[in-house]
C-alpha cells in the first residue's frame, strides 16, 4: 500500500516530484521520501505526511533533473526511518529504488543475502532485498559506460535476474547515478504502474511513471498507457526511450485498487477507476431489486469518500435519493490504513458525522467499498441508528473478504477478517442491520472488464476468492507471513 512516482525533466525535478506525493498522499500516510539525481544523490526521507516532511529550504537542497518518490503505508517491515524509500546502494555506480508491493520470498532472499552472501540490509523491508537483487544483477551483467543499447542490454539482463528469483509484486521506479531513470513491473503485473509524457517548446519529451494518473493533469503531463507485465522501461539522460517486454505471465491486477484503494480519477490499466466504480454501484442495486423486489429505502448514503461513486449509481438504478447523510472530517486519515484497530475505530466518530435531517425516521440504506474487519462499519450503523433510522440496509460494493493479501494491500490475517470468521446472516446480527448485501464476485469482475482497452487476463482476487496468482503461497506460507508481519509491528500472535 504505497505511492511511487519517477520523474525525467529537462529542469529540476523534486518540486514536482513532491506535488506528486500529495496527489498519492492517499496510499500512504506514515512516510515518505524524495531522491534526486545528477552526478550524486540528494535525498529527503521522514515519517508522517509529505507536507509535514518536506520544506521549501528542502526542496532547494534536492538538486538533479532526474528524481523517484515514495509515500508509506507499511504491509512489511516497520515504522523505523531506517525503512523509509527511497533507498540506494552505492555500487554498482549508485542505484536507488522506490518499490510497491509485497515480495512473498522476501524471509528467504533475505537470509540469502545475510548469511551466504555476507551483506548487511540495514532495514526490514522488502524493497531493499529488491535494490540487492537490482545491483547484483547490474553487476554481473558487466557495468557498461555507455548510455544506450549496450547498457539498456546490461539492464535487462539486471532484471531479468530480479524476475527470475522473486515472488510476489514489485512496481519499481528507479534512477542510476550517470544513466538515468528507469521503470519496471512483475510478470504478473499485480500492482499498477503508469507512464505520462510531456513535450517541451522545443521538441523534447520529458517522462513519469506513477502509481496512478492523478498528478498528470497539474503537472502537465498525458498519459501514454502502463508500463506493462514484465516490461522494463528505461529512459537515458539524453532522453531517449527504451522499453522492451521482459517476462509477462497471466496479467493479473489487483481489483482492489478499483474497489477502494485507487483515486477515483485514476486510470489503471486502461480501465477507468471512476466509470468501474459506477458500474459496481449498477451491479449491486440490480443484484439488490433481484434479492429484495418489495424493499426500497428512502435514501441512499455513502461511506464517504471512496463509496461515492458507486453509491451515486446504485441510487439511480433504484430510482431513488442519493444523500450524502454522513460528513467526513477531511483533516483526519483513512481508518483502514491506520495501524492500530483500537485507534481506528474510535476515529470513526471523529470523523464522520450524521447528517440528522437526512436519516431521522428514514429508511436508511448504507453503501460501503467492503467490508474488512466490521469494526468500522459497526460504528457507522451505530451512529445512524442513534440519529433516528427507521430502518437500516447494508450493501458492499466488494464480495466478502476472507483471505489476507501478501501483493501490497493491508489484509493481514484472517483472524482479523470478519467475513472469515462469520456467515452473512451473522454478519448482519454483529453490524446490527435490518438487511445485508454483499456484491457478487462475477458482478464486481464485470464492472471492472466490462470497458477498456485492458488485455486483463484475471484480476487479482485472492483476498476474495483464496487464488494466490504466484501459486507459491500454502496455508503454511499463509500462517509463516502472517505471523512475521505482526511480529513487525510489535503485536501478539494471532
């Protein structure tokens, strides 16, 4: 669960390169850091929001045309600034790296690096076994002095030593001390990577690769499409492009990227994030007047802010009002993304208030993205309740969640995972509702695929349906990552 951007400018990047992590603010609030380049690196890294981070004096100090960018939330490792992006290494040359997603065999690669190869990793997390793995290959591949086909080569060759020991999900973006900016994807393209081009008064093209499209549009950018499955991109100082297909096996993105976690303006994959989100909202209320013909609420309230969208459709395919019942306090973070669940749910009342002339005497019916651990969803049911619902009716715009996710999004266990643990009906009694539905699974697939140029195979969906798409995760492995993650965040075994 992380923002990365890269950026090749003709100008000085790390001004944008920070304009980019407010628009990525929204996949992590914990930390983040800046990197620039130009014949050495120039970094600033810190905990909390990027505004918080950075200061004008600190954006004069990060000099170089060339810089990639990072936003926290961690799914491995720990709070430390130790664990903070970007991170570099120093030979060969000076690589530094910006990583999204989950290695499933980080534990193994790690103790390999550690005990076999002698090296020191100076952090917990992933992304710097990644960097390892990055330079032992550019390593070996022979270091070229050159900027163009015979390095390009080398750095395939780099990368194709990460594709061949690595499992899980990686969205790279990296920059080389005197070559320039590069960008790649796992085989299974599981977490988003997209590409944006700008042309200058004189002809000369400038580059980002992202997580998402958000920033495009403010910095000036058009989107060019993804980088794709198994692709490495690769982009001189001179500005020349090289890009060449690598590795693509099932190209297999992550659906909850559409269902909650993506900005809704974002395009990933070719798809829309907006127009798939109205579509599982259609979906849903069809499936709705299909299970409960005679029951219509009054109004139609959403989770704000990421169920919006779909509660919009979902109210006009019934016909009826769509409120926004519930305010949320913008100024305070993301519940699901807030470690601590006793601190998460008492955020709830901080930061969405009943509107009472929306729901008093009303039959209420309540629209969330998912439903994860019910703890959030309890609250809200409550606070309607208290603010005079008639009756209440619950709907999820995602299937239930019974898996935990080791590819970058945090669903850690399945004891934390209420549909893992409870039938719908029981469900239902625990979030103290009149109705409850869930989206079904071949709904929520077809709102996604149903427009767009994706060349999708199957979406990722293994936190839905238990289909880990790197066929290397058992109930073992399940248990063995499960367990190494609270031990990262100081809680007990679960």
């Amino acid at each position: 669960m992380c923002g990365i951007v890269g950026i090749y400018s003709q100008s000085p990047v790390a001004a944008e390169i920070y304009d980019s992590l407010i628009h990525l603010q929204h996949r992590g609030q914990d930390a983040a850091g800046i990197l620039t380049s130009n014949e050495r690196f120039y970094s600033k890294r810190g905990t909390g929001l990027v505004r918080e981070i950075f200061q004008p004096a600190d954006i004069e100090q990060l000099k170089g045309n060339i810089g990639i960018g990072h936003t926290r939330y961690p799914t491995a490792g720990s709070y430390d600034i130790a664990d903070v992006q970007p991170l570099w290494i120093g030979s060969p040359r000076g690589i530094a790296l910006a990583h999204n997603g989950n290695l499933v065999n980080h534990k193994e690669l790690a103790k390999e690096f550690t005990e076999k190869k002698h090296r020191h990793l100076n952090s917990s997390i992933d992304s710097e076994v990644l960097l390892h793995l990055f330079a032992e290959g550019l390593d070996e591949g022979g270091y070229r002095a050159d900027e163009g086909e015979g390095f390009f080569n080398s750095l395939c060759q780099a990368i194709m030593h990460v594709y061949q020991q690595v499992s899980g999900s990686y969205s790279v973006v990296s920059t080389i001390i005197g070559k320039g900016l590069v960008a790649f994807r796992d085989p299974h393209g599981i977490r988003p990577l997209v590409m944006g081009e700008r042309v200058q008064a004189d002809g000369k093209k400038e580059y980002i690769f992202a997580s998402e499209t958000t920033m495009f549009y403010a910095l000036g950018f058009n989107s060019v499409g993804d980088v794709q499955p198994g692709e490495v991109i690769y982009v001189n100082r001179a500005g020349e492009i090289y890009r060449r297909g690598l590795m693509q096996k099932e190209f297999s993105p992550c659906i909850f990227e559409y269902v909650y976690f993506a900005r809704p303006d974002a395009t990933l994959n070719e798809v829309s994030v907006y127009r798939s989100r109205l579509r599982m909202g259609q979906n849903l209320a069809r499936y709705w007047k299909k299970t409960y013909p005679d029951i219509i609420p009054d109004i139609v309230i959403p989770v704000p802010f990421t169920s919006n969208t779909a509660a919009l459709s979902f109210a006009h395919e019934l016909g009826v009002r769509y409120s926004e019942g519930l305010y949320k306090n913008p100024f305070i973070g993301r519940t699901f993304i807030m470690p601590d669940g006793q601190q998460r749910s008492r955020s709830v009342r901080y930061k969405l208030i009943p509107q009472k002339t929306e729901i008093n005497n009303k039959k209420v019916l309540i629209l969330d993205d998912s439903i994860v651990r019910g703890t959030t969803s309890r609250e809200i049911v409550k606070m309607i309740r208290e603010f005079g619902a008639k009756e209440i009716y619950f709907v999820s715009a995602c299937p239930p969640i019974k898996n935990p996710c080791f590819y970058g999004v945090d669903i850690p266990s399945r004891s934390d995972l209420i549909a893992a643990n409870a039938n719908v009906e029981e469900i239902r009694q625990y979030l103290g509702v009149d109705k409850l539905l869930y989206q079904q699974l071949g709904d929520l697939v077809e709102a996604v695929t149903r427009r767009g140029e994706h060349h999708i195979n199957r979406l990722c969906m293994a936190c839905m349906d238990g289909c880990y798409i790197t066929g290397d995760i058992t109930e073992e492995k399940i248990a063995q990552l499960g367990q190494a993650r609270h031990h990262s965040r100081g809680e007990e075994k679960v």
